[in-house]
C-alpha cells in the first residue's frame, strides 16, 4: 500500500509522488508506556525484523525506498535529545535483540536506506559511530544505499564531519561543515556519502520520470524514449543498408 501510494500520490495530503519514507520503525517495546509503542512492531528482535523487513521489500517493490529507523538503541522518547542519551548494553543483548530488526530488514527486505539515532551507544553519537555505521552495517551486513540522520536541528552534538566520516550520508536538517577548509579526507567521505545517496535514488521510483499525475508515474523517462527511438533509426538504417548491399551484389552476379 505504501509503494502504490508513492506511485498514485497522497490524496488526503498534497497529492504528489513520493520515493522516500522514513519509516518502518523497529526499535524495542521495552516498556508499556515507551512514546512511540505505537509505531514499533513489538518486544522482539526477530519478530519485529520479519514484520519490518516484508514491509520494507514491499514498499521497495514499488520503488519506494525506506529509511529503517531509528538506529540503534533509540528504545525511548525521554530526554532521548537532550546532549545525546547514553545507552549502556552488552553485545550479545545489542546483537539478539536491539540490533536484530535492522539487520533482517538490510538482508531479508533488502533496504537501501536507513536512519540513525539521537542517542549515544556508550559515549558515541550513533549517527557518528564508525563501528555501527561502517563495521557492521556496511561491512557485516552489506548494506548498500544512504544513511540519514534523526532531525537535528538543535542538537549540536550531532556534528556534521564526524557524521561523514563515521559513514553517514545525509543530514535531516540544515547543517555546514566546521570549517570551510575542505581536507582531503573530507572530500574523499563526502564523495562517498554522494555516491550513496546517487546509488539509493537511481533505483527508486524517482527515475519512472517527471511530473504530477498517474500517467507521468507509469511512464518512461524521456532518456529512455529517445534511447528506444535512436536504437530503432539505426536498426532500420543497418537493415535498408545491408538491403542495399545485397541488391547491389546479386544485380552485378546476374549482370
């Protein structure tokens, strides 16, 4: 339903298409009265991850691709924004339970985009850990596409170079780097963070074309037209011209 709605548009809203989603939401029912209960799936690692995961390759389907969130440990809504909220977590309880939706949504879903979180793990901003969003997430599972961070407007922990290196994407808000000295390893991680983000968009619904209206999203890109048509010109040009060489060759036998 979300992939058909981003192709046909949100008609209760502004009507218009749409490529991304940020949703599903897969962190932990850890108590009955967590804020956000209501958007996660449940207290289990894997049955939240199987839920989220034929949700997320549904949606992907369609071309929609879907920011899994919040990653990771975002298991509650108090002070979550406050200086960053320090999450303290063994790694056996962190793979089996608190990290096990986001894996089977980035292997089994197969999604190419994904949210990372206000808190810390440890001392560590999540959306600037280098072992959360490299080691393991692109690393170990192999995920491939965006990283984007929790909405980060008034957080100034949340630093936009330690995103970047880390092996973030993508800032949900406005943000600069720190200084307008772009060093050779920032340039190298922001190539990259564009790559990923490129990488995410061109297999999304975003390239079916352009413009407002059903018959626009079921059709080709203008590219891919002319490409169409320019293969046709010159099939039939090398068929007239090959025509053309065997009249010539068979008039010169009988001759």
């Amino acid at each position: 339903m979300i992939g058909n709605e981003a192709l046909i548009g949100n008609e209760k809203g502004d009507g218009r298409p749409y490529s991304g989603w940020y949703a599903p939401a897969v962190n932990i029912h850890r108590s009955p009265f967590s804020g956000r209960n209501w958007e996660y799936y449940s207290e289990d690692g894997y049955l939240s991850g199987i839920m989220a995961a034929n949700v997320v390759y549904g949606a992907k389907s369609k071309g929609v691709y879907t920011f899994v969130k919040h990653f990771a440990l975002n298991e509650q809504e108090t002070n979550r924004s406050n200086g960053g909220l320090l999450v303290w977590a063994n790694e056996q309880a962190m793979r089996e339970i608190y990290f096990k939706p986001f894996e089977l949504c980035v292997k089994i879903g197969e999604t190419t985009a994904i949210m990372s979180s206000f808190n810390r793990i440890g001392k560590v901003w999540t959306g600037g850990n280098y072992e959360l969003l490299t080691e393991l997430l692109r690393e170990e599972w192999g995920f491939e596409g965006m990283v984007v961070t929790d909405y980060n407007y008034s957080t100034s922990y949340m630093n936009t170079d330690q995103m970047i290196r880390a092996g973030g994407d993508l800032n949900l808000s406005k943000a600069k780097l720190p200084s307008d000295d772009i060093t050779e390893n920032q340039l190298y991680a922001l190539k990259r963070a564009a790559k990923n983000i490129l990488f995410t968009i061109a297999g999304s619904n975003a390239m079916n074309g352009f413009g407002q209206g059903i018959e626009y999203k079921y059709a080709a890109p203008p590219w891919h037209i002319a490409a169409i048509v320019t293969d046709i010109v010159i099939a039939f040009s090398v068929i007239g011209w090959g025509a053309g060489v065997i009249y010539k060759i068979l008039k010169l036998t009988n001759s």
